[in-house]
C-alpha cells in the first residue's frame, strides 16, 4: 500500500485519577494513587478525510525521571509538558506519514524538552501518545486492524537518518512478515511490599480478589512471573527465597527479575547473581530465570560493563532506553535486550525489534507493563506486543487496580461487550480475564490500534497546563 500521508488538525488531552487496591513499591516509590493521560488526535488525510484518534497511559511519578528532588507532582508536570510541546510540534508539521511525522519530528521534539530540562525518557512519553492517536486515527479511517496495516506498512516505515544505524534495513519485509499470535501469556509482577503468604498481611482488602502471591498463583495460574528486587543483596536473596517457595510449589514457571536502577554498578548487581546462586532454596528459581531488567541505576547502566552479569543471564535496559540509539549503545556494553513499552513508543519499539533482526544472535525485546489500566491503554499495549511476536508480557494494572475503577459503569461494560474475550464480568464489574495465565487477543482485531471503543471523554477532566519548568 502507499502510505497515506495526513496533517494533524487537532490535538485534545484530559486526563483522570485513579486509586490502587493494592499498594505497589518499584524502585524508590510506592504507589496508591494515580492519574491516567487521554489524548485525542484529529487527522486530515490528503484526500481530504477527517478522523479522531485515541492513546492513553499512566501519568507515572518516579519512573521516567526519578530525580529525588523532584515531588511526583512535579514528575507528573513534567508528563503534562512533554504532551503539549509534542502537540504544538505535531500541529505545525504539515503532511507526512504516520512515521515520518515521527522521525522527522523526533530530534527537534527532545531539543525542545531538552532545553526545558526535560530527559529523553520524558520527551519520548509526548511524542508516544501523540504517534498511537494519530496512528489510532488513519487506521480507523482506513478500516484496518493495527495488525493488517502494521503488516502492510500503512505507516510508511522506512530507513530515515534519526536511525542511521539502519539505514539498508528492508522495513517493509520485516512488518511484512510478523504474526501477531491470538493469545499471550501474562507475566505476574511481585512489587516489593506484595504480601507472599496470609501472614504477611496485617489487614486484607477483601473485595473477594487475590491479594498475596498465594492467591494470585491459585487464581491466576501463571507461568510467567515479575520479580522486583530492592538493591540490598541480603534482603533481596531473602524476600526471593520466600517467592520461591510459593512458585516451586506449583507448575513449571520462568520469571524475570527487575532492578528498576536499585544497584550502583554492574558489580552490585553480579554480586547479587552469584548470591542467588549458592543459595539452595532458589535452585529453581535460578534455573527459571529469562533475563535481569536494568539493575544498574541509569547514571551509570550505559557507562560500563554488563558482560559478567550478561555471561550468566541476559540483561534488558528499560529506564535507560531514554535516546533513541540507547539500544545500540547497550549492545556494545554486553546488554542483550531492551523492553517495549507502550508509554515509550511504537516506532521504537518497531526500530528495536529491526535492531534485533539486523543483529541476530540473542537479541530481543521484552514486554514491560506501566501500569496500563484496562480499556484503551492495555488495548493499544496488548496490540502492539502481539505485532512484535512477544510470547509473554508484564501485566499489573489488573491487580493494583481494580478493573475499570474511577470510569463509568457504562464504558466498563462497552469494553466488555466488544472484547468478551479480554474482559469477564464479575460481582464488581467488568475485569481483565486472566484464564490458565493467557490473555486472549482475537477481539483487538478491529479498526484502530487495539481498540475501536471510545471512552467516556466527558467523564474526563481537562488536563490542567503544565507547571513545569
């Protein structure tokens, strides 16, 4: 197909809160309340029609910036400010392709939020949203699932100097030939103040779902699982031991474990490996794991060496995938693979899933959650991490919050209804169906990415301007 190319006419962003059912540590946070961004995209083709598009995504504190002088409210501006330089980029730029107006954008949109102190991580959250409602919007208008016109490069994806180290990479081929699979396995997080067993629990929530490691194992019946770990070897090697002993009780699983930038250096993180490996009760455990996720904190993750680690297990980079090169950078560190996000970017993703197919070897991408609520923002993730062929994905947001929680009853239950198999209904409303670990994917073969459902926008809060910097 010849790529449509369109103008952006239109830019909308609002925005609601949310509340944890469970609170959920990563990193330096823990977390009970939340905010989700909506933005909306109108587009006008060459032709002359028009169209809306949609994205959404947690407006998340101490991720993608984790300066501790910054309070998460100023975290959140920082989100807020990201999506309005990137809106007032998209809304100059004229007619291109869906991933032109991507690339060509991409180095004055990180200038801009450069000079506003904005990192790279920061300014790939704007431009994220924006790229999925516009991309969101030529599919509808195209009458295309994001499967079918990912695969026929209705983006026009195609080698571009943002990516110089591609640039005789037959992209077409590559979109050309992904199989998007009908199912995925969930991978369970454990954050770092999940209860393991009943006695870990002072007080329970008791809204009849699962609340301990216990529970979510006998309910869920994952094989995947997502082990958070807190930077202290000793602590680490302990809370770990107790994960395993509910995990090895069960069926034969595989995990990851996740860092979140918690050790100072390579050797912090090795040392915790080689802890890991003398110690008898993770046995299994040890012998389950599929890769180590950014351990090292990001001011020092693309400085040295991961080959010792890396010799042992494959690591990811996640927080420090902030440039658009950081894959590449990694790769001549030791690193083997980087996660795909949503909130980071669909084209990046696709760019590193190219990377990984020009390479060979080991490399891969990981599917890495944020938190993506039900509805639009898991939709458009669960879309994309099938395009790229993952077999398993991070999944949380169905287990700190509860399904559609702080949206009407009614657009839970318009979500239901198009997605029967997605969502189950439950006593307290339409949830996230988790059956023998898997998602099931068949009904985000729409029009749209994931997604041909609107939300209830007037439900909404106007997205108040950013007060940064």
């Amino acid at each position: 197909m010849t790529p449509p190319r369109f103008t952006v006419v239109a830019v909308e962003r609002r925005e609601w809160p949310f509340t944890l059912r469970l609170p959920f540590r990563f990193g330096v946070i823990t977390v009970t309340q939340g905010r989700q961004a909506v933005l909306r995209a109108r587009i006008r083709t060459e032709d002359g029609r028009e169209g809306w598009g949609v994205a959404a995504e947690s407006i998340a504190a101490k991720w993608f910036d984790k300066d501790p002088a910054l309070s998460d409210a100023q975290n959140e501006h920082q989100l807020r400010r990201s999506l309005e330089l990137a809106e007032a980029q998209a809304l100059a730029a004229g007619a291109d392709t869906a991933f032109g107006h991507f690339a060509n954008g991409y180095a004055a949109h990180v200038a801009a939020c450069g000079r506003e102190a904005l990192n790279p991580l920061v300014a790939s959250y704007g431009r994220a949203l924006l790229d999925r409602a516009c991309l969101d919007a030529l599919l509808k208008l195209s009458g295309v699932s994001f499967f079918d016109g990912m695969r026929a490069n209705i983006g026009g994806m195609a080698p571009h100097g943002v990516v110089a180290d591609l640039g005789s990479f037959d992209f077409g081929a590559m979109l050309g030939g992904l199989k998007p699979a009908a199912s995925i396995q969930a991978r369970h997080t454990v954050g770092l103040v999940d209860p393991i067993v009943a006695a870990d629990q002072a007080e329970r929530v008791d809204d009849g779902l699962p609340e301990t490691l216990e529970e979510v194992a006998a309910t869920y019946k994952h094989r995947y699982w997502k082990l958070k770990v807190m930077g202290d070897v000793a602590q680490d090697v302990e809370r770990l031991s107790r994960i395993a002993g509910v995990l090895d009780a069960g069926p034969t699983y595989h995990a990851s474990l996740d860092g979140n930038e918690q050790y100072a250096d390579a050797e912090g993180a090795a040392a915790l490996w080689r802890a890991m490996a003398v110690e008898p009760r993770l046995a299994r455990m040890c012998a389950s794991i599929l890769y180590i996720e950014q351990p090292v904190k990001r001011a020092r993750a693309l400085e040295t060496s991961m080959a010792a680690l890396g010799s042992a297990r494959p690591v990811i980079i996640d927080e420090s995938d902030g440039a658009l090169d950081a894959f590449v950078q990694a790769k001549a560190l030791g690193y083997a693979g980087v996660s795909s996000k949503a909130c980071k970017g669909v084209w990046r993703s696709l760019i590193n899933l190219a990377r990984c197919r020009a390479w060979g070897g080991d490399y891969f991408l990981s599917g890495e959650d944020l938190t993506t609520l039900a509805g639009v923002c898991v939709q458009q993730d669960l879309a994309l991490v099938s395009l790229l062929g993952l077999t398993h994905v991070e999944r949380n947001g169905h287990h700190f919050i509860d399904g559609f929680s702080g949206r009407p009853k009614v657009e839970a239950v318009r979500f239901m209804e198009a997605h029967p198999d997605l969502y189950a209904d439950t006593p307290r409303g339409p949830r996230l169906a988790i059956r023998d670990g898997a998602l099931a994917l068949g009904s985000l073969d729409v029009p749209g990415m994931g997604a041909n459902i609107e939300p209830d926008y007037v439900a909404m809060e106007a997205m108040p301007k950013a007060a940064w910097p």
